[in-house]
C-alpha cells in the first residue's frame, strides 16, 4: 500500500494541487517503507528544533517591522520541510542532514483583494529583498506563469543572518488554499 501512495496517489494529489494531502501520503508511506531512516530524520528535526525557531524568529523580526511600517496585511511564518522532502534531497544531493540548508521555508500569506494580488506579492518581494539578498537564479515566478496545478506564487531564496540561505514564499489567502487545499476545494 505505501509503494502505491508513493507511485500513484501522492502525485495524483500533486498534480491537483493537494500539496497537504500529498506531503502526508509521502511521510506516511516512507514511515513504513524506510522506517530506520525516517526515525533518524525525525530525531535530528526533533534535535534541532529549538535552534531553528530561533533562527526563524531572528530572521522574521525585521521582516514583520518592515511590512507594517509598509501598511501589509500579512501573515509570517516558518514552515518545516517534510521528512520525505529532506529524504529525497539527502539521497538526489549526495549529502548529509547537516548539509541540507533549507530544512524550513518563510511563509508570507498577503491579505489582497484579487485586483491587486500580483501587485502586493512583488511589493512583499522588494521589502524581503531590501532587508536579505536574494539569489538571482532562485527566484521562482509562479504569479505570472502560473504551474499546471493553479499553484500562484513567488518563491525566492535569500541570504539570512549568520550567512545561511532560507526559502521565502509568498502569496495571497486566495493562492494559500489552492496551494493547500487544492483547486476545487477553493471554488
């Protein structure tokens, strides 16, 4: 049954936009396919948990003075990566848990109404990349070019205090439930 969420139900659910019920098929399915593996992974997360949340919040600070002073509607927070998303970088990379930077991602949901959507998230974009400084090559435009799913978003990686790269996504509420709960659950 995991070999068959793995192959055939998790990425039906990515392919309409369930990305929830995808992630959770995914650890779910390696928790009883690789279980050595996703209890050591699991233990390093629960290990160092502490350290990132405070790196998280170092991090946040200026961004949430920022955007207030700029009169955003926002919502900020750290979002952790699956155990099966680190697995799967661990084994394509060739690394270690250590080396994997992005164990997390900066969520920034934008109250916006639809007309001004776009606008918003390039605004929220300018004051990341004015506070951090963004990696060029990582910049993930997904406003304009929205992907096969209705998955809207921009996605950029900057350079956070003590010199470690961190993934910051930003989106509207709208283009939040898609990206959660899928298209139709939106209409």
């Amino acid at each position: 049954i995991s070999s068959e969420t793995v192959y055939v139900y998790a990425p039906l659910a990515h392919r309409m936009g369930l990305y929830n019920i995808k992630t959770e098929m995914e650890d779910l399915a390696m928790k009883y396919l690789e279980p050595g593996t996703y209890k050591e992974i699991a233990r390093k997360l629960s290990e160092t948990r502490r350290e990132r949340t405070r790196y998280i919040n170092e991090f946040i600070k200026p961004l949430q003075d920022k955007l207030a002073r700029a009169g955003v509607d926002f919502e900020i927070y750290g979002r952790p990566k699956s155990i099966h998303s680190i697995w799967n970088k661990i084994k394509k990379k060739g690394v270690a848990f250590e080396e994997v930077y992005d164990l997390f991602a900066i969520r920034i949901i934008v109250d916006s109404p639809p007309e001004k959507e776009k606008e918003d998230c390039w605004k929220v974009y300018s004051i990341i990349t004015d506070e951090y400084n963004p990696s060029p090559e990582r910049l993930r435009d997904w406003l304009s070019n929205p992907k096969s799913n209705g998955y809207e978003a921009l996605h950029t990686t900057v350079m956070g205090p003590q010199g470690k790269w961190v993934e910051v996504q930003i989106r509207t509420k709208r283009m939040n439930e898609i990206a959660e709960k899928g298209l139709a659950a939106h209409w």
